[in-house]
C-alpha cells in the first residue's frame, strides 16, 4: 500500500503565515486560502478591507490549482487558445492559485484574491516557497 504525504496544521500555519507576512508587507488587502489535494479548505483568511467577494474567489483560485495541480496564471494562458476551459464547473482559471506540492506528491494549494492578479500570485508564491525552504 502507498502511503502519501498530506497537509498538517503546522505547514498550514507557516504557509498562511508567509502569505499573510507578503500581502501585509505590501499593504495589500487579500483573501488567503489553502485547500488539500481534494480541494477541501484548510484555512481561509480575509485580511482587513479586503474586499467581501474575496474569500470566495481565494478559495476557488485554489480548488483550481489543486484540481488541475498547476499555477492558475498556466491554466489562464490556455485559455486564450481554448476557451471551453472558461467553462469547468466549479473552476477558476485566473492568476492567483498555487499548487503545493512535496517531492512528487501534490498536497493541496494556496489561492490569494485581493488585488491585481500577479500581485495575488506573488503572495501564494511566497507561501509555497516557505513552504518549500522548510521541508528536509
């Protein structure tokens, strides 16, 4: 039987913890949300005057990464040349979400919504290289 790698509390924490850490360096006021490989939220964070709509596209950005286990900005590009991709259900093909992965197994995603699409990334990205940095 393969066992896998999953999620715990303390990489949520230190994930949320670089996010928030990045949008709080630059002002910016963003949704935060992690998810497990299922697309299952592991944490949600709304920072203050981010706006009310942003949990909710936070955390598809990361049921996207996760679902498709790549960057949304990758899924976002394809979709200039097939936009059917628009129209997954339950998807969002928009900068922003980040797989989270160990060695080979994918474990979740982090997704950001608060500001301009790259920026969004720019703070998922500092939560998986945290959590990246931390792992042996």
């Amino acid at each position: 039987m393969r066992s896998r790698a999953c999620l715990n509390i303390v990489d949520v924490d230190l994930i949320l913890a670089a996010c928030r850490a990045e949008a709080t360096k630059n002002h910016w006021p963003v949704s935060i949300a992690i998810v497990d490989d299922a697309g299952h939220a592991l944490a949600l964070l709304r920072l203050d005057m981010a706006g009310a709509h942003t949990p909710e596209i936070a955390l598809l950005k990361a049921r996207t990464a996760a679902f498709m286990r790549t960057p949304t900005k990758t899924l976002e590009e394809m979709t200039r040349d097939r936009p059917v991709l628009n129209h997954l259900p339950g998807l969002l093909p928009i900068q922003g979400g980040m797989p989270i992965r160990h060695g080979n197994d994918m474990l979740g995603a982090v997704g950001v919504s608060g500001v301009q699409s790259h920026e969004d990334e720019q703070v998922a990205r500092a939560g998986t290289a945290a959590f990246a940095h931390s792992q042996p």
